[in-house]
C-alpha cells in the first residue's frame, strides 16, 4: 500500500464525510501543483523552442545572401558581373515594391474598417439626432 494512504473500508459514514473537507482541500492543493509543474514545463520547452528558431532564423539570415550571390554567378555566365549584379538588384527591388503595395493596401483596409467605438458613437449620434427631430 502507497504511504500516505490508509484502508478506509472500515470507516464509518460520519468518519468519511468528517474527512471530506481535508480530502477536498488535499485534492485541489494537488491539482493546483500540477497545474504549476506543468505552466513550468511549458514555459521551459517554448523558452527552448524559441531559441531553436532563432538559430534557424540566423541560418536563414545568411543563407539570403548566399542565394543572391549564386543568382549573381549563375547569371555572370552570359553577362558581365556588374550586369549580372544590377539585374539581380532590380529584382529584389521589383519584388520589395510589389510587397509593399500588398502591405499597403492591406493597410487601407484596416484603417477604411469601422471599429466598434466609432459604431457605438455612431449610433449614438443617430439616436441623438432621432430624439431631436421628435422636438
């Protein structure tokens, strides 16, 4: 038998619901521990996740450049480097533009978007507007 526990096939009614309380009280001390033990848990292992991405984002971060420099090669093989160079920087710069313009219009929609402050004022001024229209 588990330390801490004892046979209670013997006890009687009264006995048992006189222990309920400690038993609930132990009960939710248990859980509450748990629940702290696993919110560490959790923490640790997106703490550590996190970093792991970051590692992978530093890899990432100088694997562009790589990419750049073999699209700059690749093309210096039917153009001379500097060629090669500015049709690669074009590029990026064309694909920065067109980015842009999807981020701003991205932005016109969020900011043309009515917030639920401006509805409540809205319908307040409709109301108010109603009320004076009655007078």
């Amino acid at each position: 038998m588990p330390r801490g526990y004892r046979d209670r096939a013997d006890d009687g009614l009264l006995t048992l619901i006189g222990d309920l309380p400690d038993l609930v009280t132990n009960l939710v001390k248990a859980e509450i521990n748990a629940a702290k033990a696993w919110i560490s848990r959790t923490a640790k292992d997106a703490g550590i996740g996190s970093v792991w991405f970051l590692v992978a984002l530093f890899f990432l971060f100088w694997a562009v450049p790589v990419v750049l420099v073999f699209a700059i090669a690749g093309l210096s093989s039917w153009w001379p480097v500097w060629l090669s160079a500015i049709a690669v920087f074009g590029i990026l710069i064309l694909a920065v533009l067109f980015f842009a313009l999807l981020g701003i219009l991205k932005f016109r929609k969020v900011l043309a978007r009515q917030n639920p402050a401006q509805a409540v004022a809205e319908d307040i001024r409709l109301v108010k507007d109603a009320g004076d229209d009655r007078i």
